[in-house]
DNA sequence: TCTGGGGTCCTGGGACTT
DNA sequence: TCTGAAGTCCCAGGACCC
C-alpha cells in the first residue's frame, strides 16, 4: 500500500499568519470575543484578545507555530500559557466552523483519492496504490494538486507525509510543517526515522517514552536495536512485540473507510468544584442538562445504548468511572439520567469534584439517523 | 495554579456458566 | 458434591489520540 497522511491546519485569517496564535480555552461564543463581527476574518488585529492576564480553567486546543516557539503547545494550561507567551492572541474554539471546513476538504480530497480513512477532524490516510498518476515523483505529484486544490476551495494549507505504510506516512507528515510534503521510502528507515525521539511514533506517549527513557531507549534506533524478547519482558508480549515492529518500520494495518462508534458522551469541567451536598441543585441540573444532550446526540445520530455510565473528576485530579448495563437499548433522557444516577451512588461524593460526565455505550443501531453528514 | 472534550483500545479482575 | 479450567460478560482504569 502507498499510504498518504495529511493534517490540515485549521487557522485561516491572512492577518493572523506569522502570529503567535494560540485556539483553547472553556467554549465561548464568537461573539464574546469584543461585541458581533461578521467573520473572524473581519477583524483586525489589535482588537483580538491577548493572553496575558488570563485567569481561570481550560487548556491549548491547537497553537501556531509562533507560539509554540514559546514552548507553549496543545493540552498545556492557559494561565501556564499565558506566562510563558503574554502576548499571544487567544481564539475560542469554534467546533462547528471546524465540522463545516472538515466536511468541505474531505470532500475535495475524495474527489481525487476514494480510499479514505477518516482520523478526526483535521486529520486523514489515503491510499492511491490505485490511483492513476498516484506513482509519480514517489506520490509528490498528486500531494501536490491535493494540496492545492485544497488551498483553493478553502484557504486551507495542510501538511502531507507520503509512505510505503500508516506509520511512516504519519511520521512524514511531521517533517515540514506547516503546509510541507515528505516522502519517506523504506529504504530511508536509518537515515530519517532512527535518529528521531521514540515519542514521534504515533503510540507511544509519555508513559510508555518514561519507560523507554528509564531502559535507556530514547530514540526509535535504539528501540530497533534491542532485543525483541526484552521488549516483551519489559512491556508485555503485545506492546512489545509492537515497538519492535514500529521502531524497523512495520506496519501492515489497512485503511478503515468504514466505522460505527462504539461509545458517545457528554462531559463538562466546572467553573469551580462543585460538592455533591453543598450544591446539590446546581449539580442536579447539569447532570439533568448532560443526560438531555446525550440522548439528543444518539438519537439524532440513529443510536441507541445498553450500558450506562458516569465518570467523575476530583479536585486532586484523580477519576473514576461506574457504570451498568440495562436489558435493552435506550435514548430516553430520562432513564439514562436514571441509571446514571444509580452509577453516581456507587462513588465517593464526599470531596469535591471538577468534572462530571455521561456516557452511553453498547450502542445499537436505530433507523432514525437524522445526521445527514 | 495548573491540566478540555470526545473518543478508541487494551488489560485485568470478578462473577457466572459450562 | 466438590474442584478446577476455560470462556464470556461486565466493570474499572489506564494510555493514547485528535
């Protein structure tokens, strides 16, 4: 297979290029920003807010590569943020904008290569083994139009890795971002992907890269370079048989054009921790208002769920989970607020908690999908 | 002073059945 | 009747990803 790894970066105003730019924060409206604008594209530069001074929850959803100079990045906290880059400009996070541009580009992108594997909102693989012209210039050329007929319809750059599998595509699209195009071929395993750190492999985050660090395995060379049966004495047969193969760059997974969920959820950070007693009707009526979105997400979706769950975040951060599984399928906001109500006795409710969350899995197809996309 | 929201997959333990 | 092995389901938690 020749897999073809594309990310699209998702920050499109012309006056924000080359800007520290950070997207994050708890979901504000657009509007918040400074009063109604048309578009964020309308607004200039100086009226945008600045992220000195900012207080309160919420993290880094995505940063410009500006800012990530200053060390800040996706998943870092704002008022961390905030001390480490003043004067980067904070968006909101703006998920519906995000869906209609995704659907828009997935869109272009299917129109040239069929064989598409969905991997979120900004992310997609490609196979154009079949593909006429896919061939050229190591697949170089049809990234390229890719690319550019992107930028046309939508303003959009994206970053492109071209390989021989999932894995490498992945990794090569890391080499040149933003808006760069790699190709790595089999043959440049030692030269390209040995030297690199072991947690550029998709997989491998910070727990197992503290093991790794801790054996004294930092880059993907010197993962390949150990013993198979010791990685599977140190991680396990199945991780370790897997860092094995990725480290010699082996990956034989295929592109999955197809896929049902497998669980859905509504979840929500508090502005501050909230106690099961003290605010009793306070945290009554979001676990209420959680239940509601949830069964209205299955149910426009066409999905329907057995188990039922709870998942509750301490102030210490620690967080547990229960849940149960009823005899039969459900989007009735009620019972699943029943049910969850049944998982939510079965925690500590003594100390104070920061996050509450529903969930419904085992789903079940129903026919009345209301989603069109 | 921190650390979102929505997912998937894996592992391991306990209950239950055969 | 008791015991142990094996399979399955359920549940909880951890790691990881976008």
């Amino acid at each position: 297979m020749d897999a073809f790894y594309a990310s699209v970066e998702l920050l499109r105003y012309p006056q924000l290029k080359g800007l520290p730019v950070v997207i994050g924060g708890r979901r504000r409206s657009v509007d918040e920003l400074n009063g109604p604008w048309p578009s964020l594209a309308d607004i200039p530069v100086g009226v945008f807010p600045k992220l000195s001074g900012y207080t309160g929850r919420g993290v880094i959803t995505t940063a410009t590569y500006a800012a990530r100079q200053f060390g800040v990045g996706s998943a870092m906290g704002l008022m961390k943020a905030a001390k480490r880059c003043p004067d980067a400009i904070l968006l909101p996070v703006d998920f519906d904008e995000y869906r209609k541009y995704s659907r828009q580009f997935k869109a272009i992108i299917t129109d040239i290569v069929p064989l598409m594997e969905d991997r979120g909102v900004d992310e997609v693989y490609l196979d154009f083994t079949e593909v006429p012209g896919g061939q050229r210039e190591g697949g170089r050329v049809l990234a390229r139009l890719i690319q550019k007929s992107i930028f046309e319809a939508t303003g959009l750059t994206c970053s492109v890795g071209v390989a021989p599998n999932k894995l490498l595509a992945k990794m090569a699209s890391e080499f040149n971002k933003p808006n760069g195009l790699s190709v790595v071929f089999e043959e440049d395993l030692q030269t390209k992907i040995w030297p690199l750190s072991c947690r550029k492999i998709n997989g491998i985050g910070p727990k197992t890269d503290e093991k790794l660090s801790a054996a004294g395995i930092h880059t993907i060379g010197e993962l390949a370079a150990r013993d198979p049966f010791e990685l599977q004495q140190l991680f396990g047969q199945n991780q370790g048989r897997w860092l094995h193969q990725v480290a010699w760059g082996r990956d034989d997974r295929p592109l999955v054009t197809e896929s049902e969920p497998v669980s859905l959820s509504r979840e929500t950070t508090f502005e501050r921790d909230l106690h099961a007693q003290h605010d009793k009707a306070e945290l009554g009526a979001l676990f209420t208002r959680l239940c509601e979105r949830l069964a209205g997400d299955l149910t426009r979706k066409g999905y329907a769920g057995r188990t039922i769950g709870v998942k509750l975040r301490y102030d210490d951060f620690r967080s547990v989970t229960r849940d149960q599984t009823l005899p039969v399928a459900t989007v009735d906001p009620a019972l699943i607020r029943r049910t969850a109500g049944l998982c939510l006795n079965r925690v500590d409710l003594t100390r104070r908690f920061r996050l509450l969350g529903v969930r419904v899995g085992n789903l079940e197809k129903t026919n009345f999908n209301q989603e069109t996309t």
